[in-house]
C-alpha cells in the first residue's frame, strides 16, 4: 500500500507529464502552428562555433519528426528494426522515459526515405500522432498507454500518398482533424478521447499530400485551412466547406498554409510558387479571391514563415527570401548562405537549418537584407538529408535528426 506522500508524488508527476505551460512547443510548428516561437532574452549573436550544447540523446530511430514540448517533456518519433515507434523524452537531459509503438517501418515511395514524418501533438494528458502507413494512434502522455487506434485508410478511405502520410494533427477543443483525403472525404474530425468519427468532408473529396491544417478565424469565421495538390480549403468546425479555391501542385505539396488577417498564402516546390488568397463574405457565404499567383517563393518543404509583413522561406529557384506577403514582391534573396533547408523564428532572428550539410545559421528578420550573426555544424548530421524543422523552446533550440537530437542553450546572459 502506498503512504499518503507516494500518493502525492504520484499525482504530481502524472499531472506535470500531460501539463502544457506557456513557453511550450507542444504541437507541429509552434503553439500558433507559425513556426514562430513567443520565447524573448535569447542570444542575438552566436559565438564562434555557435551556442552551447548541453545534452544530446541518441537512440530515437530513424525518420523526419521534429519534436513537441508540453512541460517537463519531450515526444518524437522512430522506426527501429520492423517497427516505428513514440518516445517520451525527459526535458532536462533528454533521459528517455517511456517508447511505444505506432506502426510498421518502411520507407513509402521511391528515395528510401523510411521512418515516421509526423510530429505529435500534446493535448493535456493526451497524445496523437500518424504513422507514414496511416496508423493515428492516441496515447496517454504519463506512460505511453494506447488510448485509441484509428487507421487513415481503412477507416476513412484515405489513399497512401506517394512518400506516405506526414500530416501533424489538430487538436481544437474535443475534436482531432486531420486528412486522409479520398472519396469519402478528404478532412475527418474525431473525439478526441474515443477516436469516434464525427464527421467528414464528404463534398471535399480531394487526395492527401503531405500538409498540416491550421485553425483560424477568417471572414469573422472559425475554421481549419488545408493546402491540398488540387486546392486551398477552409472548413468549417462542424465539416462545412466553407470556401474553396483551385490551386494545382506538383509531385509533394507539403508547407503549410500560412493566415494572417483574410489572407491566406501558401507555397510548394517543382517550380508552382506561392499564391495569396484573400477571403470575402458574399452576403451569407464565404468565397476566395486570389490577390497573387508568384513564382518568387517555390518552397519544397522547408516552410515558409511569416514575421510583420514579410514572409521568410527558402526558395527552390533563389535561395533563402524575403518576400512582401501583401504584393508578392522580393525584398532580398540569398542563394549562397547556409544552403537550402527549414527555419523557425524566435526574438527577432531566424533560425535556418541546412537539409544536406549539418549548417544552421541565425539571421536576423528584416527586409533590410541577408544579415547573419551567427553558424555552426551540427555534429553527425544525418543522411539522407535533415529534414526535422528547428525548434526554439524554454530558451533551448531543438535539432532533431535521425536518431539524435541536440539541446543548444540560446538564452541571453
């Protein structure tokens, strides 16, 4: 029988474990799914051979998840030997505390890309995340217990994309939304403690890419926005499609949208671009307008990101851009600095991280023009290539790749 503190401590290390706090990073791209983090008083200049490393794990498997953060823990993905697999990490140290498994290994399409994509989501004591095979697994964020299981195809009639399903799920409010896509319905939303189907897109029928959906409120409308190879959506919270506008992408369409205001843009690679679609009521209705169709930012998968005015990303074409979200216009463009890959913002400076050589460099935000203040080589850069987006949380930037991660200490002193 356990004495009265026990009982005490083990509440407590149950209620920390599935305890989101301010400064956490607990879902993909950030707490507003940006790629901007909120934390303030960091380096604004590195030193030589970068910021300081305080721990690195290694033992996580292969594959391109980034991280998530919800208080005093870490969760990733990896695949190892025939499966893939969800681990939680300790926050200082990186110790880990729990594994459990999501779904079969392998690597889907061409290029031998295996491992899992998706990054997972934290919602209080729950967890969810997607294998690359289509499994969506809800796990309890104390122990790695499985809650529910849910499959993209067999359940919702998803087809596999051609490099498998990547997407990060939503979590608003009771409900997971997430894309299968196909003919019953591209987008889904389940509750979120049973993974019974609430409703689906069943007049929204396009094929799932590699996109994440974000939430907004737009027209004075809550919905979910998702890029898709046919299209850029919002639906509304109850399965409506609330507006719709014809956009065709090649191969991978894969950044996720980015709002502001009515406005909506996105980008993919293969030379599409990126377009800004503004959203009008029309009496009782919603309906699109596109304000721009550009090739100036062609973004493959490394995201681009909105700071102010401007939006930030790397450019198939041109290397990394800055780029006026309002007229499409190029205010700078770098192709020779740190080299194509993802990036993340934090106080005032963005953080880019090369797909293909280990570099990440810290620039500052500002349509003034390239202004680097700070690179380093991360050690053991994986191959085939690191495609884990930076994270920048609790003062700490995250690098995550393949089978490691690294934990830099960025804070200002």
């Amino acid at each position: 029988m356990l004495h009265r503190c026990e009982v005490l401590v083990v509440l407590v290390v149950v209620l920390v474990a599935g305890t989101c706090f301010g400064g956490d990073w607990a879902e993909w791209w950030g707490p507003n799914r940006d790629g901007c983090s909120p934390e303030t008083g960091l380096l604004k200049a590195w030193p030589e051979g970068g910021p300081k490393l305080l721990w690195r794990a290694s033992g996580l498997g292969a594959g391109f998840s980034t991280v998530a953060i919800a208080g005093e823990r870490i969760y990733t993905t990896g695949e190892e030997g025939r499966s893939c697999y969800v681990h939680a990490l300790a926050l200082d140290g990186g110790q880990k505390l729990w594994s459990t498994k999501l779904g079969k290994a392998g690597a889907p399409g061409w290029g031998g890309f295996k491992g899992p994509r998706s990054t997972p989501t934290i919602d209080g004591d729950l967890l969810f995340v997607v294998g690359q095979y289509g499994e969506l697994v809800c796990l309890k964020t104390a122990d790695g217990a499985e809650v529910w299981r849910k499959h993209m195809s067999d359940d919702f009639g998803g087809e596999l994309p051609e490099w498998g399903y990547s997407e990060s799920v939503l979590v608003d409010g009771d409900q997971v939304v997430c894309t299968p896509g196909g003919s019953k319905g591209a987008i889904v939303a389940l509750d979120k403690r049973t993974g019974r189907l609430l409703w689906q897109t069943k007049d929204f029928t396009d094929e799932a890419h590699y996109s994440s959906i974000v939430i907004a409120e737009i027209a004075g409308v809550k919905q979910y926005v998702q890029l898709t190879p046919a299209s850029v959506v919002g639906v509304g919270t109850d399965g409506t499609v609330l507006w719709r506008t014809e956009r065709k992408g090649r191969t991978a369409v894969i950044p996720t949208p980015v709002v502001r205001g009515d406005k909506v843009y996105v980008t993919s690679g293969y030379g599409v671009g990126c377009n800004l679609i503004e959203v009008e009521r029309a009496s009782d209705k919603l309906q699109a307008r596109q304000v721009y169709a550009e090739r100036n930012i062609a973004n493959q998968h490394g995201g681009a990101l909105c700071v102010g005015d401007y939006i930030y990303g790397y450019c198939d074409s041109k290397g990394w851009v800055c780029q006026d979200m309002a007229t499409g216009e190029i205010k700078w463009a770098e192709k020779g600095e740190v080299g194509k890959g993802s990036l993340t913002y934090a106080d005032g400076r963005l953080y880019l991280r090369a797909e293909d050589k280990g570099t990440v460099g810290l620039i500052e935000a500002t349509p003034a023009g390239y202004q680097e203040v700070g690179r380093f080589v991360q050690p053991d850069f994986g191959k085939p290539k690191t495609w884990p987006h930076p994270v920048v949380s609790g003062k700490k930037l995250y690098l995550r790749d393949q089978g490691h991660l690294f934990c830099y200490d960025v804070q200002a002193r």
